[in-house]
C-alpha cells in the first residue's frame, strides 16, 4: 500500500498538468476541455499504465479482481471522486489450472492450448482420442447424435478483422455453444480455433456454456497458428487418424466474492438522474487487462474528469466500473438489481479497446432528436460520424436496459482488437496513446453535454 | 513412415507442375528456369510447410531432430537427389523444463519466460530474489565484483529492427554473455529483455555461455511486454525493491547424436569441386522451425534442382542440411572436420528467414571480377543490388571458410525476421510465399551459374 500510495500521488500529476495545459486554471467552455484532452489528456493512460503495471490480471472473483478493485478505489480516491466504493456480490467462480496440448500421431509435436471458461477438467493424466474436425457450429450441430463417442471434436471456423468488431458474432458461437453441442454429441472434450484474427501462439481465451443436463467436457482454445497446422495435418493424413492429448485441469473454486466499483462527480442538482459510465475492472488471466478493459475504465474516469473541468455539471456523472464481466456479467446484473429504483439518465460503456472512435449513435433519435442532433453536431470535429443504427449498450449497463433508459454507443475501431481479445498479449504496449486521448475527447465532449442536459435524455 | 511416404509422393507434385509450367519439357535456359520459378515455384513452399506440419520443433541432439532429419532424407530422396545421407555426429545436448517468473512484491503478477540454452537450473522450488537492473551489458560490466551476490540481474538493452539484421550484433551481447558476467559478479540468476523486435508474450530463446570458471546460474529472457511491464515496476516502485520468482529446470542430457543431412544433384565433372548449399535442420525447441530454418532449406534445395531442370550442371550441387546449428554449429564443425580434405569450389548459406533478397556479395569481386559481374548482372532482374563488402558466409558453412574458399552472400530482408527469431511463433504462417518464391529464383540463377562455371571460382 506505501508504494500505492506513492505512485498514485505521482498520478494526480497528469491532472494538474492538463489544468495547466488547458488554461492559467480551468478550460472556459466544454469543448475547451475536450479539445485539450485531445492533445493532452494523460489520465486514461495513467490508468491504464497503472493497473497494468501495479496490479496486472485481474480474474473475476480472484484475489487479484480484488486488488485490481482496491487499486481502482484509490485511484479515484486520490483523482477527486466522491462517494467512491466497492459494491460486493457473490458468483461462481471457476480458475484454470495445467494446460497442454500436443499432437500424438502420426505427427508428434506440442500445441499452444488454453481452457475455456466453465471447461471440465482432463484429470492430470489427460485425454487422449481421436480428433474430428468440424468447419462450422452448423456442421457440429449436423453431426449423428453419438457420433463423437470417445473423439476431441475440433471446430475450424475462421474470424475475419472487422472495424465494427461484427465477426464476433459470425466466428463467436464456436467458443460460446461448441463444447456443449460436442458434449451433448458424447464427444469426451472439444478444441476450436480461437476466436480471433492474429496469427500468434496465444490462444484466445473466454467463456463457453454448457446446456441443462449435459455434463461439462473440457473444452480448449488452441493459437491459431496450431490450429492452421492442425487442419494442415488433416489435409496430409488422408484416412490415418490423428490422435491428440489434451491436459486441462481448471477447477470451480464454488461461490466467491467480487465487487462493483463506482465512484461520482457529484452534480448541481443531484436530485436529477445521473450520467451512467460503465466499463469492466475484471479482466481474463492470460493478459493484463489493458484493452481489455482497463482503457476503458481509464477512458470514462477521465471524460467525467475532464467534462467536469469547466465548471461542475448539472447532473451527476457516475463512474461504473464492474465487477465479473468477463465470465458472466455478474457484476451488471448485481448493480442493476442493486439500484434499479434509482433512474439513470443515460448510459454508455467503453469496452472495445482503445482506438479511435468512429461513430455515433443513441437509442433516442426519434424520442429527442434535439439532443441526438447535438451531441452529433458535437462530435464530428474528432472524425466521430452518426450511425443509422440503433444503440443497444454494453455489456455492464444492464441497469440502463432493464430502466428502458437512454443509451449511446460510441464505437470504436475494432480493426485489430480480436488480434488482442482475451489472449496473453493483452498487454500496455498495445495502446495507441495518440487514438486513446481521441476517445477522451469525444468521450468528455458527450459526457459534458449529457451531464449539462436539463431536460429528460430519451425524451418524452 | 506410411504417412510420410504418402506425403512425401504428393510432395513431389510441385515438381512435376513447375516443369510443366516452365514449358513443355525442361526450361530452354537456366534463366527460364529461375523465372519460372519466381512465379511458380512451389518446392521451397512444400519443404517447408511438410517439415513444420510433419515433423515440428526440431531441437539439436533430441529425437525430434532425428525425425527431422529422417523427414528430410525421405524428401531428398524422393525429389530424386543422389547420394543422401544423416552424417551423425556426437554434441552435448539440454533441454528445457518448467519455466515460469512472477513479481512477488510490490506488484504481483506473472511474467512469461523461457530458459536460455545452458542455463542452469533454479530447482523445482525456484529462487526468489530481488531484481537489479542494468541498461546494457557495458552496465553489467561495471558492477563493482560481489555486487550482485543473492541478486538477479536484469538486462533491459532494446533491440531495433534492422533490414540487414546488424542489430543482432548490437543487442545480441545481452544473451550471448550476459548471464557469465552476472554469475561472475555473484547473481543467483540473471533475466535479459528478448532479443527480438516484437512485442508479443513470447519469449525469444538462444544459447547462452559461461566463461571457463565461471559456475552457470539459471538464465532466462523474459518476452518484450512482460520486460516493458518490469521497467515499468522499477519507474513506480521508487526504493522500494522489486522481488522475482524465478523457477527454470533445464537439464544436460550429456553427450546424444545428431547427424548432418546432405544430398546431390550430381554434375557431369564430378571431379571438379561441388557447389556447396547450405542451411541447417534443427530448429529451437519452442516454435516450428519454419524461418529458422526451414525455409531456408527449402530454398536451397529448390536452387539446386530448378538450377538442374535445363540441363545437368557442369559441377556437383551438393546440398548441407546442417544438424544442430542453434546449440553451437556442431553440425558445421563436424562437416568440415569430416570433409576437409574434400575441395569445396564455392559456398552459400540461406538462414535468415525467407523474405526477399536484396543484396549480393561476394568474397572474390577482386580475385574474380569477372564471375562477380556476371553474378551482379543476372540477378539485378530479380531486384538484388550489389554491395561493396566481402561475404562471410553463415554458420554452416565453417568447411568453406576452413578452406579458405570462395562464398556467397545473399542478403534477405531482415526486418521483421527478429520479430520472430528463436520464438514459439516461428511458424508456417509468418512466410510470405511470393517473396519465398524471389528467394528461390535467386538462388536457382546463382546456384545455376555456380554450377556451370569451368573455372576456378575465387579466381587464382
């Protein structure tokens, strides 16, 4: 805790050099704020720079989410945030544990595997079968019921770069429903190719589900240069079998505690619905969480600061950071239940990375197309356009859906993010600084204009 | 061997359909044939993706370079080269074992890390430390004797990429001696930055050595993010001393076999010295070997038989498919010691990836000028310029340098080739094959030209 303390006092700097940087005391307007953070914001990066760097993987439900939590609650302590604190709520928590791969015949060598979320264990001796390659969730479901008897089904399906980040839903469904299609077919564990669209020997970790009443297999991710071997070796072996040896043995750790952190800018008029912004304290355990989502914890808390720097805002702007996304949205779901008498006045999460935002869109351009116009008017200084879309949220404003609230999606570039998603390689070096102080900007300029807003945000 | 055999038949396609594309029968010339090859060449291709998907990690004087060699004997033989054989040799043989690091204090998280060759091991129960830092090896140098005693030293030297790969040189002291001058001084162990020009949790492994009395100590390279992320640690922790546990557990086999792969395109005057071709077949244990060095085999084996098709060669085309390279040019050193007495006219090594060449040299432009210019002039179409310095020759061609012979360098784009040298990540995926093809044209023109060169090479 003394070097805690110590270096978050060194982070209070960055605020006190952007103070300085935006004006002898503080930026006239809003968008004196948003254009400085544009060019100088270094609090998102010392966010994100620090929990990296002090605290690292942050696994739901661990002791490590636990320091992540601690750590993030005296960051916004010594930042300025009041009424700051750690929500709990209890989960399952699952943790993995030894973890190999490798081909046995007719072409020894190793793979690069890791475990599913919720994956079974192979026991420390393992598995060893036959694998069966699926190209496709829909060729898996195809298969005769008993098929996979005694077989490690594989699925090969392939993930393509997307700036919308929309292949996830095409490529995701191998990792989230296949072990449980290969389990309920008797096959005795299941590999995919991850799900993401680098070609480093890091798998892509995650969660996957396994319907009522079928018993859990284990279930991996193998890198996908393995994975493209591996469909090499099938395309070389004509009729021989190839036999893999899967090690797995994660463990359910049972019911562990966890926590929603949140923090506030306190308004004028706290009487009025707060400003929601949410991202994820949790991150997997191979990486280090940085896009993952401490930019977005980094991004947010900044914004609030910053659209707070020319004057204090209307309405409250409360800083969600939740607990246990990763493996459930256990803490969205924990807040929303926590607080759903207390209506928000919007939402919008920041969880897709760190690079530059590209677009806009809300839930209310038909309710109040005043606001939605204004906040697009607003934006398109930093290259920010305005979908056509609907805003649906992200994965921790449950409480903003379930209040049927107004929501904004401000999306960012997903180009390379599932290069990065759920692998080791999630790491600080990854993040652009210059697209990063964009998000802040647009960030500050949307929060500023939301938390000055008078009337009700969706409309009547 | 009855996948392999069957691999190997369908390996020998390529062949048939570069013939066919290179005109009815044979190529009219060689320079048809080294043309024709730069589109169509898929023989380089085939080596290499059959050896990584086959055959996999292929570490010196382990069995899974005996199955590499015996992969590339079945190859040779089977695209029709004479005269092969597994030369064995005697060498002393490590491996690895458990390898893992973790901060224990202040900041708690686990780094990835790997074993350099010849480290000694920590135990199954690790060693816990603190960690001192030093810039450079320069740095290490100057610690004051006993300084280090119950430390582990840390060596943060960048590395930058570079076309001609000199930077190896520059950052490459960092491996090469750095533990020996750490265990001098009275470190427990000693961790250095990756030699490598990435930024992915891989670590990039190597041999290490300890001067003669100097007992070795457990050494590790920590991957770029993990070493970026320690930096970090010490900006933050102040005084406060930064403690590591380290657990690497290699072992010393003792003395094993390994064995030196050669084959022939045998010429008309097989009295007149061959040309010598070389590249070496085992690979660091942790990635597939594909451009370290399995593309370069390929591409010197393709040479040698595009370089045959228009017509069998004035000289013998000897190919060296060195064993054992990565651990200490056993293999080389075996081969001359076994060949001196038999002149070898000229030698060329490809082991440095499999990106495109860009240069020529030769270290007979003054003894020679006139086969120099011819060489100059005929692969100028392929975009090889022609330097100004006098060629070493690579590792495996000690007999060569030996016999004070004529050598051949050509110089392959290295940019990217450290982001991936002695890495898991060295695998089919990272070759490019329209610059692998370039290679291969190359190389047919200037094997070609060797081959059929009456003369003296490097001249009287």
């Amino acid at each position: 805790m003394h070097r805690l303390a110590l270096a978050l006092a060194a982070a209070s700097l960055p605020t006190f050099a952007f103070a300085q940087a935006a004006g002898p005391q503080t930026p006239a307007t809003l968008e004196a704020s948003a254009d400085a953070a544009l060019t100088d914001d270094v609090l998102a990066w010392d966010f994100v720079e620090g929990i990296t760097t002090e605290v690292g993987p942050r696994q739901a439900g661990t002791e490590a989410e636990k320091r992540g939590r601690d750590w993030a609650v005296a960051w916004l302590n010594a930042n300025g945030f009041a009424n700051v604190a750690d929500e709990p709520f209890e989960m399952d928590t699952w943790v993995r544990g030894t973890e190999t791969a490798e081909i046995v015949s007719p072409y020894p060598q190793p793979f690069h595997v890791a475990a599913l979320g919720t994956s079974a264990s192979t026991g420390n001796r393992g598995i060893t079968a036959e694998v069966v390659e699926f190209d496709s969730v829909a060729a898996l479901q195809a298969a005769p019921e008993g098929s996979l008897k005694g077989k490690i089904a594989y699925i090969s399906n392939n993930m393509t770069p997307t700036q919308d980040g929309s292949q996830y839903g095409f490529a995701g469904p191998a990792r989230w429903v296949g072990a449980g299609i290969a389990a309920s077919k008797g096959a005795v564990a299941s590999v995919i190719k991850s799900v993401g669209t680098d070609y480093h020997r890091n798998p892509h970790v995650g969660g996957t589900s396994f319907p009522e009443g079928v018993k859990p297999i284990p279930a991996g991710a193998l890198s996908n240069p393995d994975a493209a071997n591996l469909e090499r070796m099938f395309d070389r072996a004509g009729d021989t079998p190839i036999t893999m040896k899967l090690v797995l043995t994660p463990r359910d750790l049972g019911t562990t505690t966890s926590g929603n952190v949140v923090g506030e800018i306190v308004g004028r008029d706290p009487s009025l619905p707060p400003v929601l912004v949410a991202c994820h304290i949790d991150s997997w355990d191979l990486g280090t969480g940085a896009i993952d989502d401490g930019a977005g914890c980094g991004i947010v808390a900044a914004a609030a600061k910053h659209a707070a720097a020319a004057g204090q805002p209307l309405r409250t702007i409360r800083v969600l950071m939740a607990g246990a996304e990763e493996t459930g949205l256990w803490g969205s779901e924990a807040y929303s239940k926590a607080h759903i008498d207390e209506p928000i006045a919007v939402g919008l999460e920041s969880d897709f990375g760190a690079d530059r935002i590209w677009k806009f869109e809300s839930n209310f351009a038909k309710s109040n197309p005043d606001l939605h116009k204004r906040i697009a008017a607003a934006v398109a200084r930093f290259g920010v356009s305005t979908g056509t879309g609907v805003a649906t949220g992200g994965a921790d404003i449950n409480i903003v859906r379930d209040q049927n609230g107004a929501i904004i999606d401000l999306s960012q570039d997903g180009t390379r993010y599932f290069d990065l998603h759920h692998t080791p390689d999630d790491t600080l070096d990854k993040i652009d600084p210059e697209q990063l102080r964009q998000n802040v900007a647009v960030w500050t300029q949307v929060v500023g204009l939301l938390a000055n807003e008078p009337g009700p945000i969706k409309g009547q």
